[in-house]
C-alpha cells in the first residue's frame, strides 16, 4: 500500500491487487477505473479492466 501513497488505497483495493500479484492475474473486473488503471502488478504490469 506504501508505493501507492500519493492514492489512498483501501483495504479492499490493497486485497484485490496482492491476491492478483500472488496468482499472476492481469484482468480484473471492476468499477473503480481510476484506481486500477494507475496499480501495477509486480511493479509494472498494469491490469486489464473488465467492467462498466
């Protein structure tokens, strides 16, 4: 949660995107694109956004 400092980064948000790093998933579905578009995996994958 600590590189993301200059975005607030919520409990759910931080779960989704170690679950993510831990089973190599680059695709997520969700409504909160401004977040996800700037959270990376492993430091510089950035996720595939699947939702509205």
């Amino acid at each position: 949660m600590s590189k993301y400092n200059d975005r607030p980064m919520d409990f759910a948000d931080a779960s989704l995107v170690a679950l993510a790093e831990r089973l190599s998933l680059t695709k997520i579905f969700t409504v909160d694109r401004n977040d996800f578009s700037t959270y990376r995996i492993g430091r510089k994958t950035p996720f595939t956004i699947i939702g509205p």
